[in-house]
C-alpha cells in the first residue's frame, strides 16, 4: 500500500527537501517527517496550499504528469475587479509565451475563509483585488501567475485547494495528513 501525504504547504517554503537557505526553515525536511516520500509536482515558494507527497512513483508520476489531465483547484486573490471578459478570456484559454493553455474552469468568488498568509499581502486602499476559483489540467510553471497577469489581473496571493479528489480542507499551514492509497 503506498502512502499519500496531503500538506498545507505554507508561504515561503520550497517544494523540496533540501537546498533552502542555511539554518532557515524553508524546506519541507521542517514540516514532514515522513521518510522516503517525494513530492507529486510543486508550488512555488510564493504559493500555499495543499501539496501532494507520496513513496510511489507511479501515483508521483499520475498526480504529476499534465499527461493525465488531473484536474487542480486554485483560489487567487488578484489585483483589480475580476471582470466577465477577463473570466471569460482565462476560461477559453490564454495565450503565453510558451503556447495557448488549455481552458480553464473560472467564477468569481467571495474571500474564502482562508488561514491569514504570514507574511500578509500588502494592502492599498487605491486598488481594488478580487478573489476567483480557477480549475486547470495543466502544471506550467507559475501558470495561474501567468494566466491572470496576462488578462490584467496580476496575482496577489494564490492557495492551490484541490488536486483530484484530493483537498487541503481541515489541514491547517505547516502540517500534514496521511492516507493509504
């Protein structure tokens, strides 16, 4: 049976066990103390929320490989009013250096009630920011960032919530839930 970590990965961590800066607790050897587990795909340090780990290579492989189309739930708070032509834009597809993405499932949303980021995204009361729920089958790297700032909403924050079935509901930053897969 393999074993599938489900991690809130905090702001300012990197999706790896090593590498980060010397005596910093910017890696994942700080939060999981799980041996032999990888992560299935990344975030990126700027980026919380729900990261997937796992012994198996081939659910590594599965959960990872944009090939399987496995679907991943991201909640953004972007800069400015997410309005229907820029959702309407990211939900046919945007066009970024590196080819047309996919479509992407969209809608606005309310703030979620989310755990408070530390460091806190800066506030300024002159530009208005929005929160949507962007659904992709791809994994590009910094993809969402990309795909906002390319409509003109540049992200300001941005929590992955859901990989497959898999959700970072219940799981507060910085720890983890097991399950056998």
């Amino acid at each position: 049976m393999s074993q599938l970590v489900l991690l809130n990965k905090p702001f300012g961590v990197l999706s790896q066990f090593t590498g980060g800066k010397e005596g910093a607790d910017d890696t994942l050897a700080h939060l999981v103390d799980v041996p032999d587990v990888y992560p299935a795909g990344r975030l990126d340090k700027d980026s919380e929320g729900l990261l997937l780990l796992t012994d198996d290579g081939w659910l590594q492989s599965r959960i990872a490989e944009p090939r399987h189309k496995m679907t991943k739930t991201y909640l953004a708070q972007v800069e400015g009013e997410a309005d229907d032509a820029a959702l309407e834009k990211l939900s046919r597809g945007v066009i970024l250096k590196d080819g047309k993405t996919r479509p992407a499932r969209v809608k606005r949303i309310d703030p979620p009630p989310v755990w408070d980021r530390d460091p806190p995204v800066r506030y300024r009361e002159s530009v208005p920011d929005s929160w949507i729920a962007l659904e992709i089958t791809e994994g590009r790297n910094r993809q969402v960032r990309r795909m906002t700032a390319a409509v003109g909403l540049p992200t300001l924050r941005l929590i992955r919530w859901r990989v497959g079935d898999w959700s970072v509901d219940g799981i507060a930053p910085g720890t983890y839930r097991m399950i056998d897969v």
